[in-house]
C-alpha cells in the first residue's frame, strides 16, 4: 500500500509542497505570519469588508440574538429570519425571482449543478473555470465538454452540435465573471447570446465580480445589464462581502427544487443565523454610498498596477513559469516585507506557475508604490 509521505515527498521534490501560515495578528491589510510584519496582498478582501466595524457589530448583535450555530439542516429543524431575509436581499438585487444560501461557493456549485442536469444531458465549460465548478459537473454525470478559455467560436461550435443531436438535452453552459487565476473577464454579452441562441442555461459564478463590478456592486451582470438574461446567478459571501457562504439565484421553481435535490443544501446543517445576519448588513453597505466609496478606492488602487500588467480586475497574475521560479519570487517579496502567494500546479496549468497578487480598497497607497518596483524587476 502506498504511503502518503511518499506522496507528500514527490510534492515536495517537484516545488509543489504546501503549508498554512498561522497568522498572529491582522489590522487591515497588514498581518503578522511567523514573527513577520507582513503587508499583504494574499486575500479576496477586496473592499476590506472582513474587518469593517459596522459589519462585525451586526455579527455580534446576531450571536446576542440567535446564538452561535443553527443546530440542523433547514429541512429539519427550520429556517432563521436572518437566511430569508439574506435570500431575499440577493434575489432582489440580482433581479431574480429567489435565492438560496449555502455554507460555502464550492457547496453551492456542488450542490446545484448535479441538481441541474444528469445523465443524457450536457455540460459546456469554460477551460479555466474554478475547480469547484469542475467538480460539480464531473460529480453531475452529465456529458462534459470542454472550450478553450474565452474561445466563444469553440462554444458555438459545441452548442450547434449538442443541441443539433439532442434537441431535448438540457445544456447547461457554465462559466465566471471574473477568472479567479488570471483576473480577466468573461466576454457576457457574447455568452449570454450564445446560450439563448442555443435554448442553453449559462451558470454564473460571480465569486469576484461581487462588489468590484456594477454601481450598486452586484457584479458583471449588473455592470453589463444582463442578471435577467441569466438562468443562475452564482456567488460567495467570503470574498467582497468579507463573510463566508455562497449564494445562487435563479427563478423560484428552480431554488425549489435545489431544496429537494441539492445535498450540500439538504444534508448539510445551516450556516449560522449570526452570519446571515451580519451578511445582510454587508449586503446593504455594498450597495452603499460606502460600498461605492470603496469601489471607487479599488479602481484607484487597480489603475496604479497597470504599469505591471494588462489590468482587468483586483488580481493581477506574475506568470514565471516554473514553480521553483514563483516560489523564489515569492521568497524574495517576503523579505522585502509584502505576503504575495505563489500559486502552482493543480490550481493553474503546469508551467503556469505564478505570483497572484490581490488588491483591496483598504491596501495603503505607498505600500503599492513601493511594491510596483519589485515586481517589475520580476517580469
């Protein structure tokens, strides 16, 4: 029988071994990580909502009232008032006609996308798409199919095909507005005509679209004036909300039947009711003058990086190539003072290897100044 240590040593011996920092302290976007005073663009915080006093007040204010955890599944022990209201805040704002929170974004994809289609029907990926998305279609048994990154003639072509042979499949066409890895953004429009053309469904994870797209920061959609025009809205409470949780919104018979058929949802207790409530208060501030404030700030913060990189989005990739080469790259920020990640294999492409760095509306303006050289000198 194969031991893990021999697994764990040829990780290690091919620059793919992996540790958990322990943080012992946070303020803002500065951590401290072993002893390290470390200025960090490592998180998806990206209107520093994780620590906004209002947010964490209405945590508290939801422990006072509804204690620390919710006991059971919603099916059997109830539903709080904190996860209807959360739910209805979302559906309105994403102009749905319902919405259904989960303990996480990669529950939600995991729990819907099988509930969605199945066998005999089919599943049409963007190559890129994050991985709780790929194992949500490969877990459905659907027929899988993949399109080069963004490559949309790929995705006609597949879309002809599939609905030209099985005229009565549901096709399920499944994508992110904003690419977790390379921080691009999805050609939507071009999508969405695409999927309608095709009597398709597209699957929307907007994970990093929320809050940094839109006026009112509900995302590409928003922006792009297409939330009606999509069958599910997918997104997590754990990135610009600065909570955790998922979320998908879509028409009510829809979220009916992920309450009978989504497992994650059904055999999974609910996420705290002192969550949902501090949820609805961010929910709130990012449509916000303050949420637009912050949006403002990012984009400020976003538009410096362009010196680096082609900027589309708060991440913005380094590629290097090797992992040993990222790695070192992220060694030599380290010591400079900066908390930069490198990020390898399996999470992107083998001889993709890269720095991701992330910004957020509440990172110091000298601080990016004084990384932007480094970085350059890295490229």
């Amino acid at each position: 029988m194969r031991l893990p240590s021999s697994e764990l040593e040829a990780l290690k011996a091919a620059g793919l071994g992996r540790t958990m920092r322990l943080l012992e302290e946070r303020q803002g976007s500065q951590v401290v990580a072993d002893g390290k005073v470390l200025q960090s663009f490592a998180s998806n915080d990206y209107l520093g909502f994780s620590q906004e006093p209002k947010i964490a007040q209405a945590m508290a204010e939801g422990l006072q009232i509804h204690g620390v955890g919710s006991a059971a599944s919603r099916l059997v022990s109830g539903t709080f008032g904190p996860h209807k209201l959360l739910e209805e805040k979302i559906a309105a704002s994403k102009q749905a006609e319902a919405a259904l929170v989960f303990s996480s974004g990669y529950a939600t994809a995991l729990g819907c996308i099988p509930a969605i289609v199945g066998k005999g029907d089919y599943v049409i990926i963007d190559k890129l798409a994050h991985a709780c998305l790929i194992d949500a279609c490969r877990l459905s048994g659907a027929t899988l199919r993949v399109y080069p990154h963004q490559h949309l003639d790929r995705l006609e072509s597949l879309l002809s095909f599939v609905r030209g042979k099985f005229p009565t499949a549901r096709i399920l066409v499944v994508t992110e507005s904003v690419f977790s890895m390379d921080g691009d953004v999805c050609k939507l429009l071009e999508t969405v005509e695409l999927v309608e053309r095709f009597d398709a469904m597209l699957w929307l994870d907007e994970a990093h679209g929320l809050g940094v797209f839109g006026e009112r920061g509900m995302g590409l959609a928003e922006q792009e004036n297409l939330q009606a025009r999509i069958a599910f809205q997918m997104g997590t409470l754990s990135k610009s909300a600065g909570l955790s949780g998922g979320y998908v919104a879509a028409s009510q018979a829809w979220i009916d039947l992920f309450v009978h058929k989504a497992r994650s949802f059904v055999y999974s207790t609910a996420p705290p009711p002192a969550l949902a409530h501090a949820a609805c208060v961010a929910w709130d501030c990012m449509q916000s003058d303050m949420g637009r404030e912050r949006r403002q700030m990012l984009r400020e913060r976003i538009q410096m990086m362009a010196q680096v990189a082609d900027v589309f989005s708060p991440i913005i990739p380094l590629v290097l190539g090797r992992n040993e080469a990222a790695l070192e790259a992220s060694k030599l920020l380290e010591d400079a003072g900066f908390w930069v990640p490198a990020i390898r294999f399996p999470t992107v492409p083998h001889g993709k290897a890269r720095l991701r760095i992330s910004l957020s509306a509440v990172h110091p303006l000298p601080e990016i100044e004084r990384l932007i050289p480094y970085l350059l000198g890295l490229r």
